[in-house]
C-alpha cells in the first residue's frame, strides 16, 4: 500500500473503533486533532506521514480506557504492522504515541521530536475552548463526576500516579489541566490558537461562578 492507502484505511479503521465512544474522545476527536495536525504540520514543515498516523492512533492505547499503567502502543504496533508500515516510521508513530497524554501539571514531557509536539499541540487545543469545555463536562458525566465542588480545591499534581487517580469534580480540570495547556503549546503555529481558546475558557469560568452564585 502507499502511504494514502495506509491512511485511508487507518481512517477507516480508527472510525470502527472510537464510533460508539461517549467520553469526549470519540471519532469526531481524533478527526479534528488529525486536521489541526495537518494544518499545524504545514506550517512547521515536519513528515506529514508521521504527523497524520500519530494523530490518528493517538487514543488507541490511551491509558484512561485501556486500563494499563502506561500508554504502551501494542494495538497502534500491531496495526501499523498489518499495514506494512517500515519499522522506522513505526518507531517514531509508537514513540509519539507513548509520550502525548498530560500526566499532570509537574510532570515532564517527554515528547522530543517535531512530529510528536505538532501532535501533542493538536491534541491539546481539542482539549481547550469551546470544543474543550464541551469534552470536559462529557468525560466528567462518563466518569461521574460533580460538575462542581466549592469545598474541593484543584490540586497541582506532581506525579503521573496522582493526576490518573484524581476524582476532582470538573471545574476543577480546568484549573488542574485546561488552563495550563496554553503556556504548554510546543509550536509557535499553536501558541497564537491557544492564546484565543483559552480566553473563552476564561470567560465561561467568570459566568459558571455568576450563576453559581445567582448573579448573572
């Protein structure tokens, strides 16, 4: 196969798998993440190859549904090698993919290659702005948890093991992660999306206090 085929078909496949998925990391997700990818990684010139296969398989392993204690990428490996992807682009996807998710506000990224940070970003700006107050609420409904808990205060976490085991209600995401993740963008095409989106994020934590307390 050609590489548009590969895609074609990872396309297909990712659609399979993420279709029935009410967490805020369903199909519709990962399709935006692969275009602002595309859309970052033309203005970055980094391997588009690389980029939209990371990107596309960047769930599949995602610790927070696989019940693992890593992001391991054995069923992106293993799909990337029925499409007889060369074992150096493999290497590179599957590096991508060990090293996108937050892990908490102290921790370390360990991403390090252009591919990984254009994907990172993409993912990250689906995680802030109007889309990404949208996907707070539905993962914290998919998890159960309280929209909002004034006698909880949001926590810095500065280990892996915590920010996995927090139950925090889900204003206090944004203070735990969405909040952060302008200042963690990695490339300056990303940096000015965040700025926007993570002032709407503002505007919508003023209003959520106003109501909460019958102001306006």
């Amino acid at each position: 196969m050609n590489q548009q085929d590969i895609l074609q078909k990872t396309v297909e496949y990712i659609k399979q798998e993420f279709s029935d998925d009410s967490s805020g990391h369903d199909w519709w997700h990962i399709y935006r993440v692969w275009k602002s990818a595309v859309s970052i990684c033309e203005q970055e010139k980094a391997d588009l190859f690389i980029v939209q296969l990371a990107a596309l398989l960047h769930d599949l392993d995602d610790w927070k549904f696989n019940n693992t204690e890593d992001e391991t990428p054995l069923r992106a490996r293993a799909w990337l090698g029925s499409c007889n992807v060369d074992a150096a682009t493999a290497d590179k996807v599957c590096e991508i993919i060990m090293h996108i998710s937050y892990k908490g506000a102290q921790v370390e990224n360990k991403m390090n290659s252009l591919e990984g940070f254009i994907v990172q970003d993409a993912d990250r700006l689906d995680a802030i702005g109007a889309i990404g107050i949208g996907r707070a609420f539905a993962y914290g409904g998919y998890k159960n948890r309280m929209m909002y808990d004034p006698e909880s205060a949001p926590k810095m976490h500065e280990t892996f093991e915590q920010y996995k085991n927090s139950k925090s209600a889900t204003i206090n995401h944004f203070y735990e992660k969405l909040l952060l993740l302008k200042d963690m963008m990695n490339t300056a095409t990303a940096k000015k999306i965040a700025k926007q989106r993570h002032e709407v994020m503002l505007r919508f934590l003023d209003q959520f206090m106003n109501e909460w307390e019958g102001k306006s």
